[in-house]
C-alpha cells in the first residue's frame, strides 16, 4: 500500500498533463478480443470520474469503451479490445483515440496512439479464409488454363498448402491445384462451358512443428465479359494539409472494368498511405506532422487496378500527393455581422452592403469570397461582386414564405494550406410593397323570387397577386339592393324578398380592398367588378285584387228573367299580363238563386208561380277569384257582393204617404252605393271625447247662464210686447197659408189647428205649444228614351198651430 500511493500520485500527475501530451503504445496484430491494451490510475476525491472514448480513427468498432473501477480510493481505467477486433497490420496499422476524463467539474482530454505491429509469428488461419462461408473467389469460363487464379496470402513462412477436398468429375472438368506461395491455379482443361458453375475447395495449410489450419475457398465461374479494365482520368498532383488525422479521404481512384480491384504497388512498403481495394479510396495511415517527418512533403503513388477473376487484365496509375504546412489564422471581417433592410421594388445592382476582410497570416494576400443560402436555401437574389452585396435579382414577396428574410453567410477563405475561412453572417429582411391592385372577374347569379333571406347567392372571386394573396376585404358600392356580401369570403348573401314583377335583374358593383401587404399599414388598393343577379323565375307571389273588394246593389227583379247584376272586376296590380282568373261563390247563395258566367255575377229567377216574394230580399255573397294560370302557388281573394232584390211588379204600390204608379215597361234602376268609412287611431279616439267632453260642459254652462238671464228678460216684458207678438204670429200664418194653396198636391194635407190664446189677465204665461204634421209625397215621372233611371221627386209638407208649411 505504501508503494502504491507514490504510483497512483505519478498517474494522477500524468493524467493532468492529458491535455497536453499523446500517448503512444504499441500493439501487436496477434492480440485478440479482451486484451487490455492501457490502464489508467486516477485520484478524483470526493467525486464519481467518468471515462470516455468520444472517438477513433480511422472508425472502428475494435474498442471498448473504458472501464473504471475503484481500488483502495484509487480509480483505475482500462481500455480493452472488443469482442469483433481483428488486428492487422497490413491494412490499418495505426489507431488515434480520444478520451475524455472527468472529475467534478474538471474535464480533461486526450490522445492515445495505437500503433498495431506485425507479428512474425503468427501463423494461424484468419479472415475470410478461416470462416465457415470461406473465401470466394470469381473467375471467367474464359480463363487461360493452368495459369494463377488467387494467392491465398498468410503469415509466416514455409507453409505446405493442400487441396483436400474431392475434384471427382465430371463435375469438376479437371483439378486445381496450390503451391506453396498460396497461388490458387486452374485446372489445365480450363473452365469453357463452366459457367455459373460453383467449386468448394477445402485447404490444408501445414506449418512447422505439427502446426496447420483448415481454410476454404469457393471458386465462382462467371460468364464471359468484354471488359478491359483502364482508368478514366488523368495523373494528378493531390495537395492535402499535414494536420489530417490517420484514415482521412486522400483521393479516390476509379477504373473501368469487371470486378476490379486496387492496389498500391509504389512504394512497397507505403508507410504513410494506404488504398481500399474494392472503392479505390486512398487514406492516410500515419500522421503527417513534416516536423516530425520531412520526407512526408511529398509522396509519388502507383496504384493498380485489375480484375479480381484476371489479375494480368490491370491498369497502373500515377499520382503525387503534397502535404502542405497548416495556416494558422483565419481572416477577419469588419463589420462582422451584416443586417440591412431592403423593400422588394429595389432595382437590380443596388448595393446592399459593404465589408472589409483581410488576411493576418499574409496581409494583402487574395481572398476568396462565397454566398452561401440558408434561407432560402437555393435564392438567387443576392449576390457578391468584388466583396459587395447586391441585388442580383427581381425581390418578390409574393409566393409563399418569400419575403419573411433572407439568411446567408459569407464565407471568406484565404489563400493559406489548408484555407481558413472565416464566415459572415448576412441577414436581410425584404419588406413588402403593396404593388397589384386586386381585380375579380364579372359574374352572373341566378336566383328564384321565394328565395328566403340570408340565402346564398355565389361568391367573388378575388385575386391579388401580392402575397398573401386572400388579404381582401369585400364591399357593394351602394346599399339600396336586397343583397350584401361577406367582407372575408366574398359570399353574396340575400337580405331581403325579391319580385320578379318590380325587378328581374340588380347589377351590383363589389368593391375589393387589399391589406396587410405593404410595409405601410395604411397603403391599401382597391378594385371592383360587375356581378349580375337575375331573379330566374317569377314565382306567384301576388294574391288578385278587386276594385272595389265590397259592393253593395239594389235591383229590381222580374219575375221569371234572368238578370246581371255587376262585373266582378279583379286584377294584380304588380303583374298586370296576368288575366285568367277564376270565379266562384262560396257563401251567401241560399237558394241557388245567383250564379257566376265568368266575372258576371247573374241573378237566376225562373219560377213561374207562386210563391213570388213580396218584400225585398238581401242577399250577402262571398265570390272567391283565384288566379287560373300556370305559375304556382294559387293565391285568391274574396269579394263581397251585398245585394238587394226588390220586387218589380206592373201594378202600382200605394203608401200611406203617396201612390206611385210604375209602368210595366220600366227598365229596373241599378243602384251602386259605395260606403267609406274612416277607422281612427285609438289614441285619437280618446283625446276627440276627452275634448267633447269638456266642451259640451262648458256649452251647457254657457247655456244655463243664457237662459238664467232670458227668464229674467221674459219676466220684465210689458203687455204690449204680448199682443205685438201674437199679431205677428197671425200675420205669419196668413202668408204660408197663402204659399201652400199654391202647388196642387195629389195627397190631401191633414187638418191643422192653432191653439187660441187666451187673454192677459197680468200673470206669466208660457209661449203657445206647436203641433205640427209632415206628409209627403213621391211623383215618379216616366223615363225618356235612352234614360237609364227614373227621376224622383218628394214633396213634403209641415202643418203646425202656426200654419208653417215647408216644401223640398
């Protein structure tokens, strides 16, 4: 223990120089999956270390991640192979591995160097060889015969190798044979005719001292190819930096041909590089550090391409790869970030911006400026010339995601092994500009005329080629038609009935605004268009109308004869073509005794006997007109038609009053009496009593204070002012006395009587009473020629006590 502490302190010395220092360890090919191939001690108290391996080159699956275990407060790490690690040297001879230490919040890394040595001794089978599926080789039928197919390559030296398995034909056309240099040869009978053909052939291989392996190679014969294997380009000098790491791509070699191969064939051995020898890619495999290795600087290669199936069909190829000093600093840039703003009109050639770069390796060297897109990653519209930022091309916003910003970096290089760069970022915001008017094409809608509100007509069709494209607002010029349009979507909507008969067509004009598209807020354009809306169907709508919609008549009837009695005259005043109307009584016709011809209203009185009616008769009758065309729905009305028969008989009626005598040749009078009447409001109702009755109030007090002083004159009169008026009154009665014996009167006047006064004895007395008779009298006076009614006259008379008489 106390020999230990001295030791775990010294690889805790070590591991701090980790990040300093490589470490350098040799390997040899033979060592197989679980070897260890370092350890390492650390002292992290009172943390958890962690080791890891972040990577390797060139990649390999060979390594285990590192373990860590503690023992006796010491940390002890291990690195070990892993459980597919296959060694060799003459394909990857060096390993650069890093790791990564860390204790608390200390973290330190480092470099391990593995280089992986050839063992002399290793004699045993490996590979491909050595695995159950073998190793498969492809040849042509059209192989020379006895000559060199494959050599079978194993370490060590003086091998016996043998086929034992069976070559029995026929099968087989003839045996192959192996020398002792591993050289696979085919049989001396060739393989013609062999193709697709697949041989097995199992080998012994006998080393020294009792030693041997078993291995197969299984040998496939292909049809015959018309390859020539060469290769297409050129030689070339290949200049790469000296800091690559071990596995970097140095070049890639290609040749035509069937199946090829590559190899390095100078210089043999290659210490520093190395091929692929399926994809030809050419890889470092040392580092090359020209301080440590000057003869690194430059390296001629010969690299062979050949069949794998006929070696001898091969192509060499010569190139020189230069290993250059690394550059140390990258340039520098002022300013070192570049943001501008730009609107989408700006002409091309504009400048945008403007940068300064140089280079602190080699002051006033040339520099090498690129653009590179992030966003959009493929735009062309900026570009570089001579170190400046421009405007390369039309700046459009209006597509989808074109104008939020431009991301760019301008990556500057120098001219130093290998360039360094040094990347500008660039960020320009292209603003919009409101340039397009937005525009819609002219429409026509149809509608039905019992289309109900809100019902959706069609939509405007808006465009704007300014992006977004649907930023439009939507309006009718005018307000004074039933319809509206939606001002997002553009839909026009029905807000009110429509009648065919007022107006079959509106022609609206749609206003369009456009916003949200310009850097400006307020900027807006607009456009219009023409939309036409036909009311497509004419749809009944109107009931018919009756002028006048009540009648009410007299008419004189005769017995047995057939009357008319009035025309029933309906119409639609908004559709005045519409004519057909059809006519019906539905009420009011007791007895049959009316019918209908069309609009003629006839009464029907064909009884010959009795009973003929004596009195007058009223008939009410409800006359339904409904209309008779094809337009759908049948709307209707009813009339109402009150009629009054009155008998006409040939002899005379006479009256208490007069006789008249009508002739039988009398044609009947039709009478039309039209009543109109006015229906006030309620509150007009209401405020006419209020106001009649306050004035009939005060009339009545008027009165009553008249007729208080009235009584009071009465009673002051003298006897003079009596007898005066009584001389009066008999004068008066004289004079109408006089006046009615002038006309003579077919009715003889009723008796009348005047009240005899009585004299004054000097008491009040009240005015006489006055009686009075009316009688009249009708003439009727026979018709003219062509007359259509008769001419009435009444003649009345008053009788009274004072012989008063009034004629009309």
């Amino acid at each position: 223990m106390v020999l230990l502490r001295p030791l775990a302190l010294l690889l805790a010395l070590v591991v701090s120089e980790l990040y300093c220092l490589s470490w350098f360890i040799d390997v040899s090919e033979s060592q197989g999956p679980g070897a260890t191939l370092q350890s390492f001690s650390f002292n992290c108290s009172p943390y958890i270390p962690t080791l890891e391996l972040l990577h390797v080159q060139p990649p390999t699956t060979f390594f285990n991640p590192p373990s860590l275990t503690r023992w006796q407060g010491t940390y002890v790490g291990k690195m070990t192979l892993s459980s597919s690690a296959r060694l060799d040297a003459l394909t990857v001879n060096h390993y650069e591995l890093q790791l990564r230490f860390t204790c608390g919040n200390q973290v330190t890394e480092g470099r391990l160097s593995v280089n992986v040595q050839r063992d002399p001794n290793r004699d045993q089978c490996a590979g491909q060889f050595a695995s159950p599926a073998g190793e498969i080789i492809q040849v042509r039928e059209t192989v020379i015969p006895g000559t060199p197919l494959y050599t079978l390559l194993l370490p060590g030296q003086g091998a016996q190798m043998n086929i034992t398995s069976a070559q029995d034909p026929p099968y087989f056309p003839g045996p192959f044979s192996i020398d002792g240099q591993g050289q696979l040869w085919a049989p001396s009978q060739g393989l013609k005719g062999q193709a697709q053909k697949v041989f097995q052939l199992q080998i012994l291989v006998t080393f020294g001292q009792g030693r041997s392996c078993r291995g197969m190679l299984t040998v496939k014969v292909l049809p015959v190819s018309s390859s020539q294997v060469s290769f297409p380009q050129q030689a070339q000098n290949i200049t790469i930096p000296e800091n690559l790491v071990p596995g970097s791509k140095v070049a890639q070699v290609h040749a035509r041909g069937f199946d090829v191969r590559y190899e390095i064939v100078s210089p043999v051995p290659c210490r520093l590089f190395s091929i692929a020898r399926v994809d030809g890619v050419v890889r470092t495999t040392a580092p090359l550090e020209l301080a440590q290795a000057p003869d690194a600087a430059v390296t001629r290669l010969r690299v062979k391409a050949f069949e794998r199936l006929r070696p001898w069909d091969s192509a060499e190829l010569d190139f020189q790869v230069d290993v250059q000093s690394v550059n140390r600093w990258p340039p520098r840039c002022l300013p070192a970030l570049l943001v501008t703003q730009i609107p989408e009109t700006t002409p091309v050639g504009t400048f945008v911006n403007t940068f300064t770069c140089t280079d602190p390796d080699s002051p006033g060297s040339t520099l090498d400026y690129q653009l590179l897109f992030h966003s959009p990653a493929s735009a062309s519209s900026l570009c570089l010339r001579d170190g400046v930022l421009e405007v390369n091309d039309m700046l459009d916003c209006d597509a989808p995601g074109a104008c939020l910003q431009h991301t760019a970096s301008i990556l500057v290089l120098d001219s130093g092994q290998p360039p360094m760069t040094t990347e500008v970022p660039v960020l320009v915001m292209v603003t919009p500009v409101n340039e397009f008017s937005p525009t819609c094409v002219s429409r026509t809608f149809r509608v039905r005329e019992d289309a109900r509100p809100h019902t959706l007509l069609g939509s405007v069709m808006g465009t704007d080629l300014d992006y977004p494209h649907d930023s439009i607002e939507y309006s009718i010029s005018g307000g004074s038609a039933p319809f509206a349009v939606d001002s997002l979507n553009g839909e026009v909507h029905l807000l009110g009935p429509l009648d065919y008969e007022l107006q079959k067509s509106y022609r609206l004009t749609v206003l369009l605004t456009d916003h949200s598209q310009d850097q400006d807020p307020t900027c807006h354009r607009s456009g219009s268009c023409t939309i036409t809306i036909e009311v497509e169907q004419d749809v009944n709508d109107h009931a018919p109308e009756c002028e006048p919609p009540f009648q009410e008549l007299t008419v004189y009837a005769h017995l047995g004869r057939s009357l008319e009695v009035t025309t029933v005259s309906c119409r639609v005043a908004q559709e005045p073509q519409r004519l057909a109307f059809s006519y019906r009584i539905v009420g009011g016709n007791s007895q049959s005794r009316f019918s209908l011809q069309g609009a003629v209203l006839v009464h029907n009185d064909l009884m010959l006997g009795p009973p003929w009616p004596e009195q007058s008769h009223t008939y009410e009758l409800l006359i339904r007109v409904a209309d008779a065309g094809p337009s759908t729905p049948h709307l209707s009305t009813t009339a109402t038609v009150i009629v009054h028969i009155v008998p006409w008989r040939a002899s005379t009626g006479a009256t208490s009053i007069h006789r008249t005598t009508v002739p039988s040749r009398m044609t009947p009078l039709l009478v039309t009496d039209t009543e109109v009447f006015w229906q006030p409001e309620p509150w007009f109702v209401v405020v006419l009593t209020v106001t009649s009755a306050l004035l009939l109030l005060g009339l009545g007090w008027f009165l009553s204070w008249l007729l208080r002083g009235l009584t009071q004159v009465l009673q002051t009169s003298s006897k003079p002012t009596q007898a005066l008026l009584l001389n009066s009154i008999q004068g008066t009665k004289g004079s109408i006395e006089g006046f009615v014996e002038a006309p003579r009167m077919e009715t003889p006047q009723a008796p009348s009587s005047v009240m005899s006064l009585h004299h004054f004895d000097g008491r009040a007395q009240d005015s006489p009473q006055v009686q009075a008779e009316i009688t009249c009298s009708t003439r009727t006076r026979e018709p003219d020629a062509g007359s259509e009614a008769q001419e009435l006259h009444h003649i009345c008379g008053i009788s009274s006590s004072h012989d008063h008489v009034f004629s009309s």
